[in-house]
C-alpha cells in the first residue's frame, strides 16, 4: 500500500453537524448502509446508543472523489451488534471506555471514506482527532473489505498515533440469482437441495403467504407487529440486537422493503432489508416460533425472498452475516468482513482481547468456508 506522497495534494476536510448539511457526494452510495438517509436515520437512535455524531465530507481534488464519512459515539456497551459478537465468543465486555465507529457495526458493509489512499489518510486523521477530542478509547471502522482495511491502516501507522489492528470479524454471503428459479434452486448443494425445497413446498401447502411491503405508511403500519418478533429471534442468539426504532427510522433508506409471511391473515414471520441496485439485502428477520407452522417460517421466507427478487428484476441477494450454516445450505457464498481498529493509546489488555474475539470468530466460520480462505 503506498501512501500519498508529500508533494500529492491531500484530500480536504470539513465537518458537519447532519449528514444533510454535507454537499453531495461523486458517485450513488454502494450500499444502503452507506447513503445519507441511513447516516441521517442512525443519527437519532436509542437502540444503539448514540451519544454523539459527526459527519465528515471530504474531497481528494486528484481524482475528485467526494463522500461524507458519519461517526458514531456509543458508550462501551452501547452496540448491541458488538456486544452479539462478545456473546457469540464468549469473551467478556472489550470496552472500557466509550468507542467512536466509523458507520456502526449494524451495518453489514462499512469503508466510507476509503475510495482513496488520501481520502483514507483523511479519514484516519479526522476520526483520530475527533476521539481523543470526545475522550474515545478506539476510533472502530467495521464492515469493510480487504482494501479497505489496507488503505485504513497504512494510513494510521503514517499518523503514528496508538496500536492499529486488522481484524477479520464477520462473514457476508451472497449469491447472484438467474432469470428463473429453477437456476436458483440449481446453486443450491445437491445434497441439501431436496430438503429445502421439500419445506418450501411444506410451507406454501401449509397456507404460507408472502406479502411484500414496500410503501413507507404500509411498513410502519406493519413494523410493531414485525419488531417483536425480530427482538425475539435474536434474544433466542442471546442478544437483543433490534428495536423499533430502527425499523422506523430505517424505513427512509432507498428500497426498504419488509418480506412478510401470512398464515391465514396472521403475521408469522417477515425479513426486513433494501433492494437496491438490483441487489436485495436481507437484514432483520423475525419469526414466530409459537405458530404451528413456525419451524417452516425461516427458509420458507429466504426462498420467497429469492423468488421475489428474480420477479423484481434484480441480480443478486445477500443474506447478510451470522447464521453460516442455513446460508451455506441454501449456496450462499461466503466474503469476509474486516474490521480496522486504533486504540487510542496503549492498552496491551484490549489489543489481546480484540485478537482473541477475531480468532473465535474465524473458529466459527472456518467449518463453512473455503480451505484457502484467509481468515
């Protein structure tokens, strides 16, 4: 990775109180996670403990790039996403003190502010000050890809401020979707093909329904039904990852759609995510497990999804992270997710914790990914 030189023009920075206050960015956000209503709705969340935020827009005038890069202040458990992952490992609480994200571990994709080896110099610095300025222990850049990371830490060793560390801390799978579904039954392992679609079937004769929403009024209408239920499939993981409030404020992100599933007029289940330049990202689910017909819910509706999909004309879905093995059944292809963290200071204790939280994560994974995978 080489960084900007001394004599290449740096990328200019300016601060902003809303992410709406910010000019527009060069190119359409490659995420839903990274578009201004997401910035604009995370802003305003209890869910995740928002203390404060700041939102950064910067410009590399070599290639006049231009994007706004929105962080977050919880306090040291105020990331019920973060907190999953300690969960899932069985490592205790990481945090001592409060954390600045750069995006939030909620959302799957991260990277904003990386376009550039400027743009990353950038960023690194701004999010640097701005910690130590709010008293943050770490400046956390989840969601992000190999190059991303590289790009993120090159330019932290360059500022010469506290540890660095590189992490792999999630998996994202994907797949893309033919014109038909036969095709996407055909991506499926032979050896769980029949299975799934034996319950596909099981479901659709039960009296399953989908019933897709797509307009604002209809999925708030929809959300206090839907968020019980995605508060209790997560606590069935052990960690309250969801509130109301993000399924209200999130519902502004180009493309929200809640899939839901019916039984005779009954809500039983739903998946609540974007379509968004022909790719629909699956994010929340929730089901009902006290319904007859609740052990069908799960892939009945990730098999609904995929043929909604095909029908609205995208390429590709994602599934989102977590639950490997029901993804890699249904020929979901794994991607790993880096996260970049700076410590602010020395603090051998959390340095140790943070690697030892990746390298379970990485035993989690390992069993449903490729042999050569670099974890």
């Amino acid at each position: 990775m080489t960084l900007p030189r001394a004599d290449v023009p740096q990328a200019t920075a300016r601060w902003h109180e809303k992410p709406d206050d910010a000019p527009a960015g060069t190119r359409r956000a490659p995420h839903p996670s990274l578009t201004r209503a997401w910035a604009s709705a995370w802003s305003t969340l209890t869910t995740e403990r928002i203390l404060d935020h700041h939102h950064l827009h910067l410009t590399d005038p070599t290639t006049c790039e231009a994007e706004t890069v929105s962080y977050f202040l919880t306090d040291a458990d105020g990331s019920p996403y973060w907190t999953s992952q300690e969960t899932d490992t069985g490592v205790p609480p990481i945090w001592r003190g409060s954390v600045l994200y750069a995006g939030s571990p909620h959302a799957e994709y991260g990277g904003a502010g990386t376009a550039t080896a400027a743009m990353a110099s950038a960023t690194t610095r701004a999010g640097l000050d701005l910690a130590a300025r709010l008293g943050a222990s770490a400046l956390v850049h989840p969601g992000l890809d190999q190059d991303q990371a590289d790009r993120l830490t090159a330019a932290a060793r360059a500022a010469g401020v506290g540890t660095v560390l590189d992490l792999a801390t999630d998996v994202a799978w994907t797949r893309t979707l033919g014109p038909t579904l036969d095709q996407w039954w055909q991506g499926m392992p032979s050896r769980q093909r029949r299975d799934i679609r034996r319950r596909w079937h099981r479901g659709t004769e039960a009296g399953l329904v989908l019933a897709p929403l797509t307009g604002t009024r209809d999925i708030l209408d929809a959300v206090p039904a839907f968020a019980p239920l995605a508060v209790g499939t997560a606590d069935r993981h052990g960690t309250r990852l969801y509130g109301l409030d993000m399924f209200e404020q999130l519902v502004a992100v180009p493309g929200t759609v809640l899939l839901t599933a019916r039984h005779e007029g009954r809500f039983v289940g739903g998946i609540y995510g974007w379509l968004y330049d022909g790719c629909l990202y699956l994010w929340a689910s929730g089901l009902d497990y006290e319904h007859p017909h609740g052990p069908l819910v799960y892939t009945w509706l990730m098999c609904e999804s995929a043929r909604w999909a095909i029908d609205q004309g995208a390429i590709l879905i994602d599934a989102g992270r977590a639950n490997h093995l029901a993804k890699a059944r249904l020929g979901y292809r794994p991607r790993i997710l880096r996260t970049v963290v700076h410590l602010m200071g020395h603090q051998p204790a959390i340095e140790q914790a943070l690697r030892q939280l990746s390298q379970r994560l990485g035993d989690q994974a390992a069993p449903h990914l490729p042999t050569a995978a670099r974890w």
